[in-house]
C-alpha cells in the first residue's frame, strides 16, 4: 500500500512515493502558502487584542478534583518569562499548536492565552481563547460550529486535599452568536477568537506552575 506523501499534511494528496523529486514546484508552493498561513497568523495574533472581543461570562468556571480526559495537552514551558514578556505588553499572547476535536473528522482550532490577563482582566487574571481555522476536514463538516468547549489547568500539587484543576466550561448554546466565530473559515477570511477573560485569577495560578511550566486541557464535544 503505497505512503502518504510527506507533504501530505500540507495538502498534497499523491500517495505515489516516487512523485516527490518530480513535483518539487507542487511542493514549494504549498510550502509558501503554508508559510503565508503562519505569518497571517502571527501577524494576527499580534493585533489581537483589537479584535477578541467575545467573552464568555465566568458563571461556569468551577476547581474539580475529577478531570475528563482531555483531547489536545498543551504543555506551556518558560512561564515565568512568558508572564514577564506579556507584563511589560512585549508579548501579551501565546499561541498553543493547532489541534482537531475528537471526532474522526474534526475540527481544526488554536488556543491562545494572555499569561498577565487581557482587557478589564489585565493584571488580575488568565486569559484564556480559541479560534476556529481551516482543516483538512472542513468541506466534511457541518457548519456554523456547534461544540462545547472545555478547558483544564492542571493541578501538579501533590497534596491529595488540594490535587484541583481549575475547569471552564463553553456549553454548545452559549457560543457566540455571531457569524464570524462559527463560520467556516478561509484563508482571506479568518474567523475571530471567542473564550474568557476571567478563566482564573494570577494568584491562583501561581500554584499551578511547577518547574516553570503550566498545562492546560482542551477538548471538545
């Protein structure tokens, strides 16, 4: 059976093992376009703050010593830098890797996160979104996005009577409205990220970091 083409990721579809050294132009262009894709995104993440502008409120954010198994862990390193660079507003974001939700066929997103708070939160609490972008699954699937989101920052405090994660909850009929959060997105027409200002309080977090290095759980369902 032949192997997928090592380029398969970035959308060649030739199982043909012996086609790479004879479609290298194929290959270079989706590399550029994956790399335009990266630096729309950056660029985007960069102007962030003027375009978030979707909060869910806070009345579901629960501590919970039973954790759901998550889909995507994304491990984030160097904390105490990152909260630095987004105090003195050098870096006030961090973009998790993209992810697909469970199912076969699922969706593609980002997380991103303000490590020293965004908005009316600056200074007092985690920020914490999400954005919908292209997949490879998109024609496949029913529009506009209808999940529910959870999030989970791990607990790594060994104490059994303080082993709590903190975990937030958007329900399927509490998603944004609005087209541009839900649509299915293009690469000239991205969607817009939708999440929570007030996911915990900086101080809280402070005990959720160990080895200068914070987790967070995302799954949809």
């Amino acid at each position: 059976m032949p192997s997928s083409c090592k380029f398969a990721e970035i959308g060649c579809d030739i199982k043909d093992e012996k086609h790479e050294d004879e479609r290298l132009i194929k290959h270079m262009l989706l590399l550029c376009n994956e790399i335009k894709s990266l630096k729309r995104s950056l660029e985007k993440i960069n102007k962030m703050p003027e375009k978030i502008n979707n909060d869910i409120p806070v009345n579901h954010v629960k501590h919970d010593n039973l954790i759901q198994e998550q889909k995507f862990i994304w491990k984030i390193t160097n904390w105490s830098e990152k909260i630095k660079l987004a105090k003195d507003k050098k870096m006030p974001w961090q973009l998790s890797p993209s992810f697909y939700s469970k199912e076969e066929m699922g969706f593609h997103l980002i997380a991103m996160i303000a490590p020293f708070g965004y908005s009316k939160g600056f200074g007092k609490s985690l920020a914490i979104y999400v954005e919908i972008i292209e997949g490879e699954n998109d024609r496949l699937l029913e529009w506009p996005f209808s999940k529910n989101i959870n999030f989970t920052l791990f607990s790594q405090n060994p104490s059994i009577n303080q082993n709590q994660s903190i975990n937030f909850e958007i329900k399927e009929n509490e998603l944004p409205n609005e087209n541009k959060y839900r649509r299915q997105p293009k690469k000239d027409k991205p969607n817009q990220s939708f999440g929570i200002i007030q996911f915990c309080s900086l101080k809280d977090l402070e005990n959720y970091s160990k080895n200068d290095e914070i987790y967070i759980g995302i799954n949809i369902s």
